[in-house]
C-alpha cells in the first residue's frame, strides 16, 4: 500500500470522529477518498502554497458534481467557459460549504484589554499599537494533546506543518515545549472545546490557548487562528472595507455581528479577499440562503470560497510588516514582489504566482512564450497570441502601463477546449484584482470578454497566463489571440471624495464623479447653503461628512450593537452606529478620538443635530474620569466655539442642536474623551438655518 494510501486510511479515521461520522464506509466511499487525496498529494506536490500555481490533471469533469474539497472544484469556481449563447459557469460545481467555511462559523476571537489610568506617556504608547507583538519574534507553544483525543496524530500533524508554513513566510519562531507546567510565557493549542479561537495578540499569559475544537483542523482554520495570537482582526473588519466588501448585517446572525464591527487594523497592503482572515460570504447568516456579504464582481467570489492550504500572498506580507522582518534586509523586489525574512534569519523577495529571480524582475514561463510587455503611453497596445499550441505549457505575460492608466485586455479571438458540463481543460488566467492572487480562468469557443484592472493594489500591473499543462492528454484547441491596451484613467488616484463613484472620461485628466447625497462639486467635497449632509455610519464612513481623524490615538468602532453596562443597545436609526470601544491591549482612560468635516462649506449658517446615548455607569475610586464629548466649532484653525456633553442619558437616545455660524472655512470636530461612561453617537446631520428655526 502507498503511503498516501496509509494516510487516506487514518484521515478516514480521524474525520469520522471528528464530525461523528458513520463508522462503517463502503468500498467506493473509500476509494473516492483515496482518489481524492491521490489527486491532491500525487498531481499537487506543490499544495502547500496558494502563492505556487498548481495543475489539475485527471480528475473526471464529466460526472454530475465535483468533489467539494477537491482542486477540481477550486479551479471550476474561478472558471468560465465562454460559448456562442453566452458565459457559463460549470455545471457541476458543488454547491454545499466546504469544511473551512463550516469551521468559519465557529470562530470566536477574544480581545483582551487592561483599562489604565493616564499618564504622561499614554498618547505615545497608542500611535501604533505594537503591544500585540509576541516579543523577541519568538513564540513558544505547547499542544494539549489530552485535549484532542482520540485525535492527537491528525492534530500533532495539522498543528505542526501549519506553523512550518508560518516559519518559512515570516520570522516568527515557534518552540515546543512538553512540560505540561511550563511556568512562562506560551501558546497553548487546546482542543476539548466546540470552537475555533483565539485572543487578539499576546495578553502576556502563562498557556495562552488556541481552541481548535473537532472540525477546527484545517490548515486555513489554523493560520486563521494563529493570526488572531499574532495580533491580526479579521479582514472584514478592515476600515478600508467599504468598496471593496459590502456586509450585509440584517441577514447576520445577532450573536457574530461583533466579527464584523468596523476596526481600526493596521492596513500593510491591500484589502484582500482571498485572506485567510476573510470570512465566507454567507458565514454567520441568520438562515441558510442568505448571504451575509457580498462583493461587486461576483466573479472574483472564487477568492474567499477556494480551499486555502496557505498564508495568502498579502497575509504573508502583512505578517513581515508588522514584525518588522525584513528590517535587517536590504532587497528590492520589484512587480508586486515584497521583502521577508523566514524564521531563519534569511532575506529574499516572496513573488506573485508567475514571477520569479532573486527581485521578482523576471516571467516565470515554458519555453518559447511569454514575456514582460511595457506599454509606454496611454493608448498604446499589443496583441498576445497562440494560434497553435503544445500540451504541457504555461506561458506568463506580465503587462506593465504608466501610472495614470489602468490595462483593458480582450479576448479577440477564442478556442480553448473545455468538458460538457463547461469546466476548462486548457485556460487562460486573467489576474484583474490583485497580483498576488489567483486569475479568473477562461475557456470557451467564442470572443469578445474583456478583462479590465481593477483600480486596486497595483492598478497599472496585470499577469496573463495560459495553462495548457493541466489535462494534457485532451487535444489543444485554436488558441487564442488577446489584446491589451493603456487605458488612460483619470480615476486611479481616486479623485472623488465621500463615497462617490469615479466613472473615466477619455483622456488621463478626465473623470466624472458621482456624488453622495448632499455633496457636489467636480471631486464631490463641496457643500452648498442649501444642501443637507449626513453622517448615518450605514456606509460605515463612505458618504459621511465626519471623517475619522486617522491620527487618533483610537478610533471609533463601528457596530450594530454594544453593551452599555449590561444593556444592549441598537442603532438609534438602520443598522450602524458610532461607539467608542477600548479595543486596544493597554487602554488609558482619557484617550480621545475625533472625528471632524473636511468638505468646503459655502457660508451659510447651519445646524448640527447629533444623536447621542450614554450609560451611567462610575467608578467609585476615580470618579473624574467620566466620559465627555467635545464639540468644537472652527473657521480654519480658529476655534470659535466649543460644547461639552458630559452628563448621561439613562442608556436612552438623545440629541443636541449646535448652530454653526457662516464662516468661510467652517470645520467641526467631534472628540470622544474615553471614561468610565460608554458612549455612541448616530444620525450627524448638518442642515441649513440656524437651529431655531
């Protein structure tokens, strides 16, 4: 028997255990099982890594549903297979949720504060808050093996090569120790439990856990926890969310919406949907059917649902950054490529799938195709082609276009053979989201699909590549012949302020926006006398005429319910309100946070109306450090007025009227001075006229 065989034999074992399975398995139940690891351990040496493209070549297109965790149904969920009556998608992806995105909905993750009373050095200690780092890069663990029982050897297994894929992307140590009293400082994987979970950063404990309860042992479901001990939120919770995710919290269970709330995270690179710190777009729905997220380009839903046996290329990234790996390093990486250093101490650039060389500067492709295409000028173009091709290729054209465009390629000419329920045998990958992660794969027999770059990470980049090496014993098609194209773009510097929409004009300096209610003007940052503007958080602040001050020492959260010593409380209007939260590991009372207007008012007297609650909670030893809100009225830098709102509202809403005089630079600010009181605010409106009236 093959070793893969041995191993197909106990993870049989082990799944039925773990998720109380029947104990007695047919014949073909288990030989489907040893088919499916076959393919994933013998034609997928390289499933270790997302950032490693891998190929498909034998699994069976034809029968009525793909293996839900098999490479087969990663690759037909990013597939579409273009015909005379239009783009499908296969007909046999399988529909049912994939163990990972089970494991989603039983992730808790815990954040551990300690309130403090002010000092001297409190608004330093805040700026960036590196008191989740494990110290010294090094952490060690222990696996409570008792805990797992009876499936210590899958979770020895699982636990260990997960943090081995942590050492080679980052410098982080991890140490074992086997003293069940070890008395310092450690994590503690921890498996008698129902959940997946995990504090936010290091709380300086003695058996730090990690619960990874049964069904917790997948390799994403791990580096999802791992990255919260780390110091990592989730990717949703990003506050650069807006535009690039849209949660959905009517349809979210009551319970999670808390693993949706807007946070300030350190944002190391782009928003990533293909995260291992991204929940599945329907994790948390109140009821099955209902999808709890949703994205613009329901194509690159792929992203978030593929099987994940690896650190994204951006989680990797963002792990170097915040550790400062590569602070003793002295690389240039170049097309996307990024600086890290391994648990080691060795320096090298971590490249996109399809470039490769000690900087990232070359294609990595077969022989006799491919190439690095620089288009110099806005306008300019280049055909890509294969009239006739070869099985056992994969040929990689990196496109690169002057800043102030983006890159339009369309598919000119098609034939790209593919099976009868339209999975693709032979494909090109178009990556029109980010460089570091996987394509969209197309096939089909009919022109005419453009892929345009999408506006984020590196807008003027894009990687196309044709795999002819998976299924090579199906016979090639036509080929294909793709034009790429410099299109000017006066959008990509993102012009259009408070939530507006950018929609490009014809040449690099023209762009029309789309302005939110009440905002006008070329870039959508006018107000005029008669307009009304908002801040409703339903957008969290897209569209709001208070923007966070980013230099805050914290930011307000967003939420959909908090606890305001012991009453839950709701938005005073739709689902989003303001509150200020002690998120931080160490938090000193009195720390502020201010949100304030940037738009350009026309002068022109005004009313703000803020709708605010508060609860009455003290604290007997320190009674002075109660909650208060500073409301300061400005004209430019000069301050002309200044309310403070410092008594509580019986945990009710309330509102507050402040007359805004006609100044030629009208700025308010709002700051939140953190006590012992919680506080939230919702519905900021300025309206026009005085407030008596």
């Amino acid at each position: 028997m093959h070793l893969y065989h041995v191993l197909a034999l106990a993870s049989l074992v082990i799944f039925q255990t773990a998720c109380s399975l029947p104990t007695r398995y047919s014949h073909d139940e288990i030989e489907k099982l040893l088919h499916f690891l076959e393919t994933r351990i013998i034609e997928n040496p390289h499933s270790h890594s997302d950032n490693v493209h891998r190929h498909l070549r034998k699994e069976n297109l034809d029968k009525d549903e793909l293996d839900i965790n098999s490479l087969a149904q990663d690759y037909a969920e990013r597939q579409t297979d273009y015909l005379p009556d239009g783009p499908h998608k296969p007909r046999n992806l399988n529909r049912q949720k994939k163990g990972q995105e089970v494991a989603n909905e039983m992730d808790v993750h815990k954040a551990f504060n300690q309130l403090r009373l002010p000092t001297s050095q409190s608004k330093r200690t805040f700026q960036i808050d590196y008191e989740w780092r494990w110290p010294n890069r090094t952490i060690q663990y222990a696996i409570d093996y008792a805990s797992f029982h009876p499936n210590q050897a899958s979770a020895d297994s699982k636990i260990k090569s997960t943090l081995a894929l942590m050492e080679q992307a980052t410098c982080i140590r991890w140490e074992e120790v086997t003293d069940p009293n070890y008395p310092y400082h450690h994590i503690n994987f921890y498996g008698n439990t129902t959940s997946c979970a995990s504090y936010v950063g290091y709380i300086r404990a003695v058996g730090q856990k990690i619960w990874l309860g049964p069904g917790c042992l997948w390799t994403s479901v791990i580096l999802h926890e791992i990255l919260h001990a780390l110091g990592a939120w989730h990717e949703q919770e990003r506050p650069d969310r807006q535009g690039n995710i849209n949660v959905l919290f009517e349809n979210i269970a009551p319970y999670a919406v808390y693993n949706f709330a807007w946070k300030h995270t350190h944002e190391y690179g782009p928003y990533d949907l293909g995260s291992v710190l991204q929940y599945g777009l329907s994790s948390f729905a109140k009821q099955s059917g209902l999808a709890s997220m949703s994205i613009s380009d329901t194509d690159l839903e792929y992203l978030i649902s593929n099987t994940k046996e690896d650190l994204s290329f951006y989680d990797k990234y963002r792990v170097n950054q915040y550790y400062d790996c590569p602070a003793t390093c002295s690389l240039t990486c170049l097309n996307g490529g990024f600086e890290k250093m391994n648990s080691d101490g060795d320096c090298s650039c971590e490249c996109p799938d399809g470039l490769t060389g000690s900087n990232c500067s070359q294609v990595d492709t077969s022989a006799g195709c491919g190439e690095i295409i620089d288009l110099t000028s806005p306008g300019s173009s280049q055909i890509i082609e294969m009239t006739s091709y070869n099985t056992d290729l994969l040929c990689t054209w990196l496109i690169k276009t002057p800043t102030d465009t983006t890159i339009k390629a369309t598919v000119e000419s098609l034939d790209l053979p593919y099976s009868t329920n339209n999975n693709c045998y032979h494909f090109l990958i178009f990556k029109d989201y980010l460089i570091g992660e996987p394509g969209k794969q197309a096939c089909g027999d009919t022109p005419g699909a453009v892929y345009s770059k999408d506006i984020h990470g590196n807008h003027n980049m894009m990687m196309i590549q044709f795999d002819s090496a998976s299924y090579p014993d199906i016979t090639p098609g036509a080929g294909f012949r793709v034009k790429v194209e410099a299109v000017p773009s006066g959008c990509y510097s993102n012009p259009c302020k408070f939530g507006a929409t950018c929609q490009e004009g014809s040449s690099v300096d023209q762009y029309t926006c789309t302005c939110s209610e009440g905002f006008s003007g070329q870039n959508c940052d006018e107000v005029t006398a008669s307009a009304t503007v908002r801040s409703t958080f339903e957008k969290d602040y897209a569209g709001s005429i208070f923007q966070q001050d980013p230099t805050s020492a914290f930011w307000w959260s967003i939420l959909s319910n908090y606890n305001f010593d012991g009453t839950t409380v709701f938005p005073n209007s739709g689902q989003l309100f303001a509150v200020m939260v002690p998120y931080l590991r160490v938090f000193y009372l009195y720390t502020t946070t201010t949100v304030r207007t940037e738009a350009k008012f026309e002068a022109a007297e005004r009313c703000l109306n803020m709708t605010y609650i508060m609860d009455n909670k003290t604290n007997a030893n320190w009674p002075q450090y109660y909650t208060k809100i500073l409301v300061t009225v400005l004209d430019g830098e000069t301050v002309l007025n200044e309310y403070t709102y410092s008594n509580h509202t019986d945990t009710m809403w309330r509102y507050a009227l402040v007359d805004l005089p006609a100044v030629n630079d009208l700025k308010v600010e709002i700051t939140g001075v953190y006590g012992w009181n919680t506080f939230g605010m919702d519905d900021l409106v300025i309206f026009p006229g005085p407030c008596g009236v």
